[in-house]
C-alpha cells in the first residue's frame, strides 16, 4: 500500500510492480582468441586492446537495465574457456585466489564494483589460458573451436531461462513477492523469460572440420530465436556468415579494426527490451517497425541479415542492424572436410560429399545412392 506522502506528491514511487513485465536480457559474447591471427593483426589492433573495447560495450548492455546478464567465452585453439562467469572451483584455496582481483579493483572507488570484477575475471582467465598454451597447440592448428564456443553459450543461455522461470514460478507459488510474470513477457516461440543473443568477435578462418558440428549449434539457436552476431576483425569465417544469416543476426566485417568500439555501439547495439519508443501494442515500437520495412527490402534485394535483428520479438530497436550484400552459403563436405562449391547430396540424410563415394554408398547412412549414367563415358559414333 502507498504512504502517505506517496499521494500527497502525487508521483510514481517504486513499489515492485514495475519489474514484473520486464523481461531479462542475456548477451553472450564469443571472443577469437586465436594466438596466430592476432599476432597478424598487432600492428593495428591488440588483443588487450579489443578486449578492453569489449568490455565497454558489455558495460553499456549491464547499465541498461538491472536485470540484464552477460556471459564471455573464449574460443582458443584447443577448446572453449570461460571468461566470466568463473567456474566453480572445488578447493577453497583456488577460490579464495581467484576473488583477490575484484577485490583489489573494487577498492579503487574509481569503477562500478560489478564492471570491476568482470574485468578482473576476463583478464585473469585470459592470463591463466596465455600461461597454458603450448608452442604445440600454436602450430597444430590454425583456428579456434568456435562450435565448442557456440555449445557453451547455448548451453548457459537455456540453463539461464530455466532458472528464471522456476525462479518466478517458485515465488508467485509461495506468496511472498511479486507473482510471476504474464506469459505476454516471453520471447515468441523461443525461450520463456528470457531475452538472449551470442555475439561472436572472429579473428580466423572457418575450420572445415567443425561445419558439422557449428551447423548443429546455428540450427539449436534459430530454433530458440537466438540471433549470433559477428563481427569479422579479419579472415573469413563462412560459417558464422550463414549462422548470423540463419538465426537473424547481423554480420559486419570491420575495415578499420582499431575502431572496434564504433562497430559494436553503432553496428550491433540492440535496444533493451525494457524500452519502449512508442509502441504500437502489438508488441513492436513503431521505430522498431520501420526497422522491419527497411531490412525486409534489403533481404529480397541481398540476402542479407538486415533488419532481421528488430524482427526476431526482441522489443523496440530504434537501429536498423547492417545486413551483409553477399553470404557465403558453400557447406564443407562430409568426406574430406572441405568447402565445396558443387557436389553429391545424399536423399536420405543430406550429407555432403565432394566426389563419389566408394562403390556409391553413402558414408553416414550406408544408403546407396542412385547415380544413374553418372561417370560412364559417352558412346562415339
């Protein structure tokens, strides 16, 4: 119930009610943190560098709202690390070390405490994974396993969800609180309660040897409606040219790497979902519909990722998201692992392969595949 001199004033005074229609926003950023590529780019921009720009940008998506959540991923040469959130650590003492960074950071009193200890916690981790990379992980490859990346952040992102929502189930069923939200805050046929979206920053080529696997995680998140950004630093990551195209993100490749900042503010900010630029109740703002009309014209010109990103339910987006004027839609083959302009494709499971296979039987399913005169040579006269 309102005091008293709540009336009197006649203001809007904070009582709980408004958080009950927000809908919590979760970005997940992939950081490429391919030892060799970014040795290349060292004379324009630093790792440290572009890390340090990230961090900006996550900062402005946590100061937009409360109830906003981010996680960072590194994709490494051997596998996928965890940025932040920190792992748990079983040993007290491992524990009890890892927390002496935000601590020394918060004491300062010149940072937010919250966006002191993500900074701590991304440069420790990178630190600690620095230390442990070996001259043999550097020459064995010459990319990063960004579909181990991709699975972590959807799994985090569906773990995430589901907490939220037995979350607000579980308080509403008690009493004590606010109830739980209407179902008019969940995201459209994607996940109940949750705003979330994958920003990938790439420095490497697309490694045919993960197309299978990458494609299983870019089918995962258009199925949720989780849009993946890109933002291509250098090299030519195909795969996350076609996942952006699939799940409605958008893709950008920086000419200018050093002015990482001004691509992700201006190129892939998004508005919080909290926000309202004068919405048409159906669900859009009215600038967010605009957005619509210019991407949807964009699409049927390119092909491109346009405007897809204030069409995915997402809430009022007052930027129309650049969309990419060409995507590369060449698949690798199941075979050989390459890029493949021009193959065969199986009926039966739609795998790929670059030439015939031997004695004409397909490698995943054992189908046989009908050829017909396929390779036999023509009869002269």
């Amino acid at each position: 119930m309102p005091a008293a001199q709540d009336v009197v004033d006649a203001s809007e005074h904070y009582h709980g009610e408004q958080t009950q229609g927000v809908v919590p926003s979760l970005l997940s950023v992939i950081i490429d943190t391919n030892p060799r590529a970014w040795s290349a780019l060292s004379n324009v921009l630093s790792l440290t560098q572009a890390v340090g720009n990230i961090l900006v940008y996550i900062n402005t998506h946590l100061a937009s709202d409360n109830a906003n959540e981010v996680s960072i991923i590194a994709a490494h040469c051997r596998g996928a690390v965890w940025l932040y959130p920190t792992p748990p650590k079983p040993s007290s003492s491992s524990s009890s070390s890892s927390s002496k960074p935000t601590t020394s950071t918060s004491n300062s009193g010149k940072e937010f405490p919250k966006f002191a200890q993500i900074k701590a916690s991304v440069f420790e981790a990178l630190r600690t994974l620095a230390a442990k990379t070996t001259e043999d992980d550097i020459s064995s490859t010459t990319t990063t396993q960004i579909s181990g990346a991709l699975t972590l952040s959807l799994a985090q992102i569906n773990k995430t969800s589901i907490s939220l929502t037995a979350g607000r189930g579980a308080v509403g069923a008690t009493g004590v609180g606010p109830v739980s939200a209407p179902t008019t805050t969940s995201t459209t046929d994607g996940l109940p309660g949750l705003n979330a979206r994958i920003l990938v920053v790439s420095v490497s080529d697309s490694n045919p040897a993960q197309y299978i696997p990458t494609m299983n995680a870019v089918f995962a998140a258009a199925h949720s409606q989780i849009p993946i950004d890109t933002l291509c630093l250098r090299g030519e990551p195909t795969f996350l040219q076609q996942a952006s195209y699939l799940t409605g993100g958008a893709f950008i490749r920086a000419k200018e790497p050093q002015g990482i900042i001004q691509y992700l503010m201006f190129g892939l900010g998004r508005c919080p979902p909290s926000l309202d630029f004068g919405s048409d109740n159906k669900g859009d703002s009215l600038l967010s519909a605009k957005g619509k009309k210019a991407g949807s014209s964009s699409n049927k010109k390119a092909g491109g990722v346009g405007g897809s990103g204030t069409s995915s339910g997402r809430g009022g987006n007052p930027l129309v998201i650049p969309n990419a004027e060409l995507v590369d839609f060449r698949a690798a083959c199941f075979c050989h692992r390459k890029v493949v302009d021009t193959g065969f494709v199986c009926s039966v499971c739609l795998s790929i392969f670059c030439e015939v296979p031997p004695e004409g039987e397909c490698l995943t399913c054992k189908s046989k595949l009908q050829l017909g005169n396929y390779g036999a040579k023509p009869v002269v006269a």
